[in-house]
C-alpha cells in the first residue's frame, strides 16, 4: 500500500506537520514513523518541563547556520499568530511571561497530548518502535525501510531531529547519516545551547555560586555572541541562561575561545573604579576577605583577591591604587579560557545539519528530490535559546504541510 505522505520523526516538527496536512487535505493519507515507544519525548521535556513554545521576539537575526537567512520566510508566513492559531485549534493556548511564550497550562506533556490527540482524531496513522534504517526512490515515489517493515509514499517528510537531547529522547542523527550517504550535503553538527566547559582552577572554587552578569564569548580580540543574565558556576565550568545563550557561537572553531563575565554589567569602568575607592575608604577596618561582602557574593570576592594576588588576611588599608584597578578591572573582564562543551546530550539544540541550499525556503521541499522534505532541527538551522527552536519546528512545518497539503503546486524555486 502507498501513503499520500510519510513523516520520518514524531516529535515537535513532525506531529505539527502530520496534523496540519490532515487538517488541510483530509483526504491524503498520512504515516508517522516514530522509533521510540512514544512520540514526542522531547518535547515533554522543554522549557523545563513548561515548554517554552515560541518568543515575541522572533526574528531572523536570533538564527543561525551557514545560511540563516533560509528561515526567514516560514518565520515570516507562519508567525506567532499563525502558529497560536493552529495550537489554539488543538486546544493549547498561548501564554505570554515576558518575551517568552508557554502553553496556558504550562506543562510541556500537555502540548504533546493535545497533538498525539489531534494526530489521532485526524486519522494519522502512528508507527511506534519504528526505526527509519534506508530511504530509496521507488516507482514516482520513496520506499522507506524500517527495522519492521519497509513502507511506500509519494511524499516524504524528514523530522528526525538530530543529536541534542541524547539517544533516551531518539536523538542519534540516524537520518542525517543516511542523507550524507546518499550524497546530500550536510555541515557539520556542533552542540549549541549548552554548558560552557573551561578550566577549571578557578569555577570549581565557586561551584555552585550565582551570579547576575554581562557575557561575552570571545576569540582573536573579538566579541562573537554576548548575552546577560543569572551566571552559574560549575566544577566543570559555566552555566545558566546567557551561557547557553552564547554558546552556540563556539560551533566549528578551532582558535582559542574565551568566556568574559562583567560583574559588573551596569557600571563603566571608572565608576566602578570610584566606587571601589570609597569603599576603600569606608572599610579600612575589614580584613581584605570581606572586603567585597555586601557588594558581591562573598566566596567570589574572595576568589577575586585571590586572582588578584592580595592577601586575604591583610588590612583592607593596606590596599593601592594599582591594587584597586587590578580588581576593577577583574570585575569588569573575568576571563575563563574555554576548553569544550558538555556535548550533544546535554545540549538543548545541534548548529549544523542538511544544508540548506539543497532546499526550498518557502516550501521545505528538496531542489534535487522532488516531493522530499525537511523540517525543523535536522536542516542546518538553530535559534537561540528561549522559544526559537520549537517556533522553527512549527513554522518550518506548516510551510512544507501546506505545500503538500496544495498538492505541490506553490513550488516556487530559484
Ligand atoms: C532539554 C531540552 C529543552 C528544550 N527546551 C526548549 C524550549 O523550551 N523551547 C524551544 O524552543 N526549544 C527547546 N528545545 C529544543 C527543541 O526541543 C527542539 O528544537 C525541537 O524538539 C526540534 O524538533 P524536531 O521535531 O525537529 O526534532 P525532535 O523533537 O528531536 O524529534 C525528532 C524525532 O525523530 C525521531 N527519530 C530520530 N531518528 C529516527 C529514525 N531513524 N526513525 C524514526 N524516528 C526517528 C526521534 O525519536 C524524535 O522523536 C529543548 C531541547 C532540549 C533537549
């Protein structure tokens, strides 16, 4: 028997494309191959669990990849109000807390219930334990192989992901593999939104220790991403929110990288310098180990007049000026050379993938492949962290749904 369409992936990209044709063209059959025993693993665990499921702020700029700018129109055609629109029809409506967007109950399984219901009330037909292992031209259209069985369809939809979030949620770029074999081409995959491993001397001093800072990924003098916010140290390194942030800016480099904190990300560098000096002044009787306390978490400062080379029992009187802009200048620019990353399974989204010149921006559909797709994080598209890489997988999606659901007729190719 042929299918209409065969969606390789039942996660965020390929249950949103499964329901969307169905909702579109009702008549065309539509097969979902899913290799784990259930589909949308990954999904359940975003956002922390809340899933963070798109941003206000969505905007080319926030994407990356050899060639971001092939986003930008399924950005642009399927926004925020297009895609509320389809979750609000399977009963999931949006929520907004700040720049970032939530399911109204704010539990990441319950958008995968609301499209593991609507994918079975619109007659998808799901294949669960599933394992996609050939894809082959056959007859006008594609054979797809499985571990089980081997499956025949006009169309095929590529959404099988690829490394981030590790094997337990079906993440093994099994399908990348396949495609490279096949003589697609692809660029290499780098973990992005992810820890920052550097050395580890000083961070595994302060494990544990928090702080609000400005970032700045650097390499050859140059600032590559910065972001800021709550700045986490680790035993391995640096986490939090604007350390995953920026992390993706390390993919594919080979020259020595380095992590810059501002902790003082409000204050420029004389005032900071005044500062320090009246409080220099007011704190003389201190000993220099709480010289920083009140004004900065106490085991940092301590580590600061350490890396400062002053002595933690002396009289804060004793301190120069030389003394103050050493540390100013700590504060200002902590440097921390990185040394890696806490890899795919920790990552929350690969940089790499199917290239994407070998697809249509507006259709998702192959150049060289007719009636082969691609969606969401297997092509070589990451946003970054805070609803941009599901809000790629829903509009990513709805184009290429729409163009099949059309019967291929918008192809549109340069
Ligand atoms: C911990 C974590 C938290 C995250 N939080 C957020 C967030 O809050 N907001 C946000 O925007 N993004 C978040 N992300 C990123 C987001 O989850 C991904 O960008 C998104 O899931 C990608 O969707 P996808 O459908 O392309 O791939 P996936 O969701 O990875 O789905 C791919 C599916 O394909 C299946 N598959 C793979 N190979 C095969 C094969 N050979 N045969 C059959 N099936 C196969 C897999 O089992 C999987 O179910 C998070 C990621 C992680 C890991």
């Amino acid at each position: 028997m042929k299918e209409d369409v065969i969606i390789i992936g039942g996660g965020a990209a390929g249950l949103c494309a499964a329901v969307a044709i169905r909702q579109k063209a009702p008549g065309m059959s539509v097969r979902l191959l899913e290799a784990l025993p259930r589909v949308g693993k990954k999904l359940a665990m975003t956002g922390n669990g809340r899933c963070n499921i798109t941003n206000r702020h969505i905007r080319p700029e926030r994407y990356h990849g050899r060639h971001p700018d092939f986003a930008a129109y399924a950005l642009e055609k399927y926004d925020n109000a297009g895609c509320e629109a389809f979750f609000g029809a399977i009963g999931v409506p949006f929520v907004y807390e700040g720049e970032k967007a939530y399911p109204a109950s704010f539990q990441a399984a319950s958008v995968v219930d609301c499209l593991r219901f609507a994918v079975q009330e619109s007659g998808v037909t799901v294949c669960t334990e599933t394992k996609v292992t050939g894809i082959q031209l056959s007859g006008g259209g594609y054979k797809v192989i499985t571990e089980k069985a081997a499956f025949y369809a006009d169309r095929v939809i590529l959404a099988a992901g690829l490394l981030s979030g590790g094997d337990s949620v079906g993440c093994d770029g099994s399908i990348l593999q396949l495609m490279k074999a096949a003589g697609f081409k692809t660029v290499p995959l780098f973990p992005a939104i992810v820890q920052i491993k550097t050395e580890t001397d000083v961070v595994r001093q302060l494990k544990g220790v928090k702080i609000e800072a400005g970032v700045r990924l650097c390499a050859g003098g140059k600032t590559l991403r910065e972001d800021r916010g709550e700045t986490l140290f680790c035993d391995y390194g640096l986490s939090g929110p604007p350390i995953l942030q920026v992390s993706g800016a390390l993919a594919g480099r080979n020259e020595p990288c380095t992590v810059c904190l501002d902790l003082a990300p409000d204050q420029s560098f004389e005032e900071l310098l005044s500062a320090l000096e009246r409080r220099a002044t007011h704190l003389q009787n201190r000993l220099l180990d709480e010289f920083f306390t009140g004004m900065l978490p106490k085991r940092i400062g301590q580590v600061l007049i350490k890396q400062a080379s002053l002595g933690l029992h002396e009289p804060v009187s004793a301190l120069r000026e030389g003394d103050l802009r050493k540390l100013a200048a700590l504060i200002k620019k902590w440097s921390f050379r990185v040394t890696g990353t806490t890899g795919f399974a920790n990552s929350q989204v690969t940089a790499g993938g199917l290239d994407t010149t070998e697809f249509d921006p507006k259709t998702m559909m192959c150049k060289s492949s007719a009636n082969l797709y691609a969606i969401g994080e297997i092509l070589d598209i990451d946003g970054d962290c805070g609803g941009f890489n599901l809000r790629w997988a829903w509009s990513s999606a709805l184009c290429a749904a729409e163009h099949i659901a059309a019967g291929g007729r918008y192809a549109d190719f340069k």
